[in-house]
C-alpha cells in the first residue's frame, strides 16, 4: 500500500506546461529561421539586381531608367531593413521562449525531484515494515518452539 505522492497533479500540469513551451519553442524557432533566410534572399536579390545596375549603366542607361534602377534599389534596401527588424524581433522572442521552456523544465525538474524522495521515503516505509513484519514473524516462531 504504497502511499500517492500528494503533489502529482502538480507534477503532471508542470509537464504538459513544459510540452506547451517546448511546442512553442519550436515554432519561435523556425519562425527566426524562416526571416533570416527571408532576410538573406533579399540581401542576395539586392546584389543581383545591383550588378545588373552597374552593368547596365556600364553601357549606358537613359534617365528615367536610371531613377527607376534607383529607385527601386531604395525599396529593397527598405525591405531588407524591415526584415532585419523582423529578425531582431524574432530572435527577442525566441530568447523569450528559451527562457519559458528553461523555467517550465526547472519547474519539472523539482516536482519530479520531489517524487523521486517521495518514493524512496515510500519505498524505506514499506521496507522496514516488511522487516519488522519479517522479524516478528521469526521471534513469533522461535517462540513457539521453545514451548514444544
């Protein structure tokens, strides 16, 4: 009759927390991936398109196509910033994220260390009644056969 650890549900809802921020770490994550790689098509397609600037405009470029080249290497210098920010961004919460998944596993870790003593404090109780059960059994038997 082993006694039930008190602090089980406590346990159990510390664990499904802990599966909820591993999920969402997990998301966090490849969410970072996917506006880094975001982030590094738009630097890649900026120095394509610059080289096909330079090289145009080593051959000669009127105005008007000229401004638009400029104009439109402006717009892609603004995506990459804003992608840059969404990076940062990204990168903060994933940090944030990190820092849940570690405090809910922290969370675990001492619910779980309190079921661990709590059932080698069980296991110890039920030993030691087994042995007491054991010695009177024996001092009960040897006590019988002294009188025959």
């Amino acid at each position: 009759m082993s006694k039930a650890f008190r602090l089980q549900p406590l346990l159990d809802l510390s664990n499904l927390r802990l599966d909820d921020a591993t999920r969402q770490l997990g998301k966090l994550i490849a969410g970072e991936q996917e506006a880094s790689q975001r982030l590094a098509l738009l630097i890649e397609y900026r120095a394509e398109y610059q080289a096909r600037f330079l090289d145009a405009a080593s051959h000669g470029l009127a105005p008007e196509t000229w401004r638009n080249y400029q104009h439109f290497l402006v717009r892609i210098d603004q995506a990459i910033e804003q992608a840059r920010a969404m990076v940062a961004m990204s990168k903060q919460r994933t940090a944030a994220g990190q820092k849940h998944w570690l405090d809910q596993r922290g969370k675990v870790k001492a619910f779980d260390t309190l079921a661990q003593r709590h059932r080698s404090r069980v296991h110890y109780a039920e030993n030691r009644q087994e042995q007491k059960q054991s010695d009177e059994h024996a001092a009960h038997r040897h006590g019988k056969g002294d009188d025959e």
